[in-house]
C-alpha cells in the first residue's frame, strides 16, 4: 500500500484492478457474473440497468427516447405528479431548505415529520406513528428492536427482504412457516416453548405474485396462540378497505393488529417509511431503534408531499374504484390471451405472468419494452419456488384505453417470442 | 436400531426427495457443497424435518447445522428438549 503514486482506483490503469496476493473478495460473485454475461452476449437488454431519461406522469417515462407506458412500478394511485403534492414539496423545499442533516431524535425532527406523522394516525386512526427514512428501515427497525434473543419471531417464508434482515440484525429465534398456510402457522406456533415472546409477521400483499394472505385467519391464530402482530401493508395501503388503510382493515382485524409498517413509495408517491400503533410504550422506540437513531431523517420536500398525499388518499374512492377495474381487467384480458398468471383472479394491484425461464422471460420482456411498455422483471432468489416473472402493476392513471393498448402490447410480444403459440 | 439411527434413517428418507443428484448421503455429507441446495429447498425440507419429528429448527440453528450427521444430532436433541 505504499506506492502512493498508483492509486488501486486509477481507472487509467487497468493492471491495478485485481490485487496481486491473496483472494480476491469478489472471486464469490464470479458465476453471478458469468450467467449476466452469457445472458447479454445473446443480444438482449439488460433488464436490470434501464433509465428513465424522462418521467412525463405516472403512467409515461421516456426510455431511449421512446415515450413508454410504465406498468412496472409501485405508483399505485398515481400521486406523484399531483399539483397539491409537488406544489406542498416546492413550499417546503423552499421554506425549509434541501435536507435536514440529522437524525430524528437530534436535530432531524421538523415541523414537516411532526406533521406527516399526525397525517399518518389521523389515516389509520391510531395513536401513534413513527416515520422513518424507508421502508427497508421502518422493517429492519421493528423486527431487530422489539424481538429479543428470548422471543421469538414467526414469519412468512416469502416475507420481504426487509424482514429478513431485520430478524438478522436482532436477536431473536426466528421461525418460518409455509407461505400463507394457517394450519403452517398454527402447529408452529404449537410448537413454541411458553417462555419468551412472539411476534407474527404477516404482509398484507405479497408483492412477487401479487397474492394476499388470509389475515383474518392468520392474526385470529395468532392471537389465540398469544403473539403480537404486524401487517405490513406496503402494497396494500391506499385501495384496500374502507379508508384504504390495507388487505388488514379489508379483513376486518383492525382492532387485533399491533402493528401496521407502511411506506410512502408505493400508493403515497415519495419515500419514507411507518409502523403504526395503538401500543401505549411504542413512543419508546424512538429511542431504541437503531435504524430510527443512527440515520439521517428524510428531507422537508418529502414528508411535505407524503403528508399531502396521505390525506388525499383518504378521500380518493373514484380512483381506488378505477383501480380495482384496472387491475381486474387486465387480469382477465392477460388470461383470455393465453398467459399463465401467479393468481386465479387479480387479488391486488399486481398482476404477475409466469414465464418457464430466464432467457424467455428476458425476450418477452425486452419485446414489450421495444412495443413501448415498460414490466418489472423478477427472477430468483427474490421470487418464491424459482420462478421467473414479468410483474405488472397497475397505476389509477392508466385510462381504460392504456390497458386495451397494453394487452395489444402482451399479444404482439407474446406471439414474436413465443410464448403464446 | 437405536433411537439416532432411526432418526438418520428418516432425516435420509426425507432428503430423497429433495436429492435430485442422487448424491450419497452418510454422517458427512453437506446441504450446501454436495446436495447443492438453495434456501428455497432448504426452507421446504426444513418444514418437512420440523413436521415429521414435531420440532421446531430456528433459522438461527439453521446457521450452524451443514452436514447431514450436524442435522440428526440436532433433532435428537430437540426431540429429547421437547
């Protein structure tokens, strides 16, 4: 390390790339990079490295310069270009500057957090809430502070990565059961010594296949069993239930969930995440937390537009309503086409085509792009069983004739690769 | 047989189905280098082994278990806690 003069970064000196003893730390990434390779060399586009050169509303972007529809992205209810949400960000951006450098118990606690947390009981009708930078953390927060190595944490195998590095950085004994299995759950929470806690971690929406859990069931169990629960409603929030707080209020256990983690980049359009609480000791996780302390709180533009758009979240039937008809129809249009679909009928805002491999999955996907229709592409580990598929999902701004012209889309690509015959 | 080789020989009948290299299996063979399972299969021959035995395996025992032999102990220790 002392030749000072050849810095190991120097990008003008390629020799300097792979050190010259010992083993090369990436050397364990070596057939990641091998399969990504071999996959490009066919001709294809890299799904994993689009850019959006420019974003024209919620439900267009343009994509190497050619206007696309997105029905790929998590901006379920469109709110990202509402005037009342960017004019509330502009004002707080000017009023309160660029970003708040600093943690929220120090100097990162503004008017603006105060006021998009008071947004986010008055939405779910709790006494308490807690916003943190995203929801990756709002996760990791809950799961590794409130399970200790005595308690034990009971989760769904196809849980978010979220969850799982949660339960990594805590404690806790941590315990799968089958994906949405009640009878999997309850001979597990069977099983359990009686000494140490047990929370339950459910997810409202599962947001590989689109599918929801039977949560009425599920926290009826848990409950029976002694657990505390958690939904996480990040793919449900916003057009599910009477007030659109998730697939938890749609079933009816409301009153039995002790915790709701949230986020504000999906339905509320920006970046954040929440737990929410009825818990009359949650307050103290503010101190405890370590992904709530040891982090900088999000800037006064972002918790200006989640709080405008949260509050008109609680008022946008018509759009929840048109949705819903989105969601179905190209559900229904997808299958009359011919597609294999993760679900018998569209149980969420996703709508996942199953494909048989990469290579496929990755044709089809460019196809749709070169039609002008931009999917996510999933593929192991991320998906459950293995599975490669083109997730679509579905904006309350796409109009009626969008969805026509994206299925036109699916039948033109799907003949081209094949996979319709 | 004793109470642990009637556990291996049940820990090696629920490997099968999950052994599509047909790989030998013996006190020393590992999940990761010679059944070359992915957490995928882990996860569903775990819920197998936790339903047959009526234990439970955390995902922090998990960890520390590699080889088939490290498996059978673990269950006959848990059968014997439980």
């Amino acid at each position: 390390m002392t030749e000072a003069a050849r810095t190991p970064m120097d990008p003008a000196d390629e020799t300097a790339v792979a050190p010259s003893h010992g083993r090369d730390l990436f050397s364990k990434f070596d057939a990641l990079i091998a399969e990504r390779e071999a996959l490009l060399d066919t001709g294809v586009r890299d799904p994993f490295g689009l850019v959006m050169e420019r974003v024209l509303s919620p439900t267009r972007a343009v994509v190497k310069g050619k206007e696309t529809i997105l029905l790929g992205t998590y901006n379920y209810m469109g709110m990202t270009f509402d005037p009342d949400v960017v004019a509330a960000g502009k004002q707080a951006l000017d009023e309160f500057g660029a970003g708040t450098t600093g943690s929220r118990v120090l100097n990162g606690t503004y008017q603006g957090h105060r006021e998009v947390e008071e947004a986010l009981k008055e939405f779910y009708g709790t006494a308490h809430a807690m916003v943190f930078s995203t929801g990756y953390q709002a996760n990791l927060g809950l799961m590794s502070t409130i399970a200790g190595k005595e308690d034990y944490i009971i989760l769904d195998a196809d849980s978010h990565a979220s969850i799982y590095d949660g339960c990594a950085l805590g404690n806790a004994q941590i315990v799968r059961f089958r994906h949405n299995s009640v009878e999997d759950l309850e001979r597990r929470l069977k099983r359990l010594p009686a000494e140490g806690g047990r929370l339950v971690v459910l997810e409202g929406v599962y947001s590989m296949l689109g599918d929801i859990a039977p949560l009425k069931e599920m926290v009826e169990v848990a409950k029976r069993h002694g657990a505390m629960v958690v939904v996480d409603e990040a793919h449900g929030m916003g057009f599910f239930g009477e007030h659109g707080r998730g697939v938890f209020e749609q079933a009816g256990v409301a009153d039995q969930v002790d915790f709701v983690v949230g986020t504000f980049s999906k339905s509320v359009g920006t970046v954040g995440g929440f737990v929410v609480s009825n818990h009359p000791k949650f307050e103290v996780l503010r101190l405890v937390c370590r992904p709530y302390v040891f982090t900088a709180s999000l800037p006064p533009s972002v918790v200006a537009t989640a709080a405008t758009s949260i509050r008109k979240l609680m008022h946008a039937g018509d759009k929840r309503a048109h949705l819903w008809e989105n969601s179905r129809r190209l559900h229904q249009g997808l299958r009359d086409l011919g597609f294999t679909l993760a679900t018998a009928e569209a149980e969420s805002a996703i709508i996942a085509v199953l494909l048989p491999d990469q290579q496929t999955t990755v044709m089809m996907w460019q196809a749709l792009l070169e039609a002008g229709v931009y999917v996510n592409m999933a593929r192991p580990p991320a998906t459950p069983a293995g599975m490669y598929l083109l997730r679509c999902s579905l904006c309350a701004e796409h109009s009626s004739e969008e969805v026509g012209r994206i299925l036109e889309m699916f039948e033109v690509a799907g003949r081209a690769t094949g996979v319709l015959s | 047989m004793t109470d642990r080789e009637e556990t291996f020989a049940k820990v090696q009948q629920l490997i099968e189905p999950f052994n599509k290299k047909g790989a030998p299996l013996t006190e020393a063979t590992t999940f990761a280098g010679d059944l070359e399972w992915d957490s995928l299969i882990v996860m569903d021959f775990v819920a197998s082994v936790e339903d047959e035995f009526d234990i439970l395996i955390t995902m922090n025992m998990q960890a520390e278990i590699e080889t088939v032999g490290q498996l059978v102990d673990a269950v006959e220790q848990l059968r014997n806690d439980g």
